[in-house]
C-alpha cells in the first residue's frame, strides 16, 4: 500500500467517525431534551419516560458503534487497496 492511499483511507475514517459522531450526539441531545420536557410536564411518568429514553439512547449510540466496526474495517483489513 503506498503512502497516498492510506492517507487516503485514514482521512476518509476519521471523516466517517466525526460525521457518525456528531450525529449521535445531536440525536442524544435531542432526545434527552425531549425526556426532560416530558418529566418536567408529568413527573409522575417519570420512569416510564427514563425506561424509554434510556432504550432510545440505545438504539442512537448503536449507529455509532456501527460507523466504528465500519471504520476500523477500513483502517485494518482496507478491501479497496489491492
């Protein structure tokens, strides 16, 4: 591999993960807002409120970790250099 291409490879990673990153953190922001709104309006839901903030959470931070597995397969095994 020369020296281009895995400059190349590691700008195109570190670009995927800080887009993937800002992402998550706008959608956890956002649903956290949301949450807090919601108990501030009801406190007596709440738990339910936490239980499915805490599931959404889950499932925002779960396409990070995805954008993560994708980006080390680039850095480890790069399948576009021959």
């Amino acid at each position: 591999m020369d020296a281009s291409g895995l400059g190349l490879t590691c700008f195109a990673a570190a670009i995927g993960m800080a887009i993937a990153a800002a992402g998550c953190g706008i959608g956890q922001g956002m649903g956290l807002k949301a949450a807090c709104d919601g108990t501030a309006r009801n406190p007596e839901a709440g738990g339910k409120i936490m239980v499915t903030l805490i599931l959404g959470l889950a499932f925002v931070e779960s396409l990070a970790i995805y954008a993560l597995v994708v980006n080390l397969i680039l850095l480890v095994a790069n399948p576009f250099v021959g």
